[in-house]
C-alpha cells in the first residue's frame, strides 16, 4: 500500500511538473520576441539556429501526437511553436530576410506538417527523422551560443527566455521517465538541458548594461 501511495505521488508530481512547464511555455518566447521587436534588431542571434530549433520542436510533436503519448506530456510544443513562428517572423523582418523565397518555403513546411498530422505522409517516415531531433535541436542552441560568443554581445538575446527553457527541459526529464521512458527523449531533454544552460550563463555574461 505504501509502494502504491508513494507511486501515487511520484504522478503528482509529474502532472504538477507538467502544468507548470506548459504554464512557462505560455509566455517562454515572448520576452525575446519582445526584445527583438523593442531594439528592431537580431543581433547575437542565430537565423539557422531559430530554423533548426523550429524543426526539432515540429518533429517531437508530431512524433509525440501521432505516437498517442499523454498530451499534457508534449502540449507545451503547439504553444512552442506558435511563438516560435512569430519570433521567426520578426528575426527574418530585421535580417532584411523576409522575402518571396522565406514565403516559399513557409508553404512547404505548413504541407509536410499537415502530412504528418493527418498521416498522408507516412507515420514510418516521421519514426525515421526522430532520431535527428536530438543533434538537430543541440546544434541549434550550439549555433545560439556560437553567435553569443562571436558578437560578445547578447543585447538581443532574452535570459528569461534561455532560462525558461533550461528550466522546462529540466522538467520533461521527470515527466517522461514516468510516462513513457522513451530513451529518445529523454536524451533529447537532457542535451537540451545542458546546452539551454550552457546558452544563458553566454548571454548573461555577454549582456551588455543599459545606458541611462
């Protein structure tokens, strides 16, 4: 009975975990899309890092949905992308990038997403790209942290942004390990971790103090 009440509230714990991950998810994107849009300006971040970050989350989604796991265990990437679409959008206005071509290639990933979803595209084919997720979403940040150190300026660059993803990460290790074990994932949330940590203390170094 006691082994029963202490699984018990290991779950509870994973579900709290799980809300208050989705709940900082709500807003994790929204300080740097802020920035960015307050100094018109991209500097210190990563163009193909936002691009790969934005497939590795589309990716683990759609893995996740079409897989059937526990949606509270994966629900924080709608909303992921839902930001990172609009912080795309405005790092592309600033780089002088949003053209004809970027158009081009929105329509693209829209028609293999809805493929995916709706499995006109393959299931077998998705079950294939998952192992890229993790190199993917770690050479992303990589590139973020690159760009950081190269400019030596993080005026751009959102802490709370790196530090609500460090923190979330943090948490889908936990979660996952009770729900679904998925040793994919779980590599995936622990590279992640690091690399997301690895990328704030960067950019809190690297930020500059605001001139009065």
């Amino acid at each position: 009975m006691g082994l029963l009440d202490e699984s018990g509230i290991l779950y509870v714990i994973a579900d709290v975990l799980s809300i208050v991950t989705i709940a900082s998810c709500l807003v994790s994107k929204v300080p740097q899309i802020q920035t960015v849009r307050q100094l018109q300006s991209a500097k210190g971040l990563s163009v193909n890092g936002l691009l790969m970050e934005l497939c590795s989350y589309t990716v683990t989604m759609l893995y996740n949905y079409t897989n059937g796991y526990a949606f509270l265990s994966y629900l924080e990437y709608p909303i992921l992308l839902v930001q990172e679409y609009v912080l795309i959008y405005y790092v592309l206005q600033y780089e002088s990038l949003l053209g004809k071509r970027a158009y081009q290639w929105a329509a693209v990933y829209v028609a293999v997403f809805v493929g995916f979803a709706t499995a006109i595209i393959p299931s077998s084919l998705l079950m294939m790209l998952v192992p890229f997720t993790t190199p993917v979403g770690a050479t992303s940040k990589v590139m973020q942290l690159i760009a950081i150190l190269r400019s030596k300026d993080s005026q751009s660059v959102s802490l709370i942004t790196w530090g609500i993803s460090a923190f979330t990460n943090s948490t889908r290790i936990y979660t996952i390990m009770l729900d679904s074990g998925d040793k994919m994932l779980l590599a995936n949330f622990g590279i992640s971790t690091v690399l997301s940590s690895s990328v704030l203390l960067a950019a809190w170094y690297y930020k500059k103090p605001k001139k009065d």
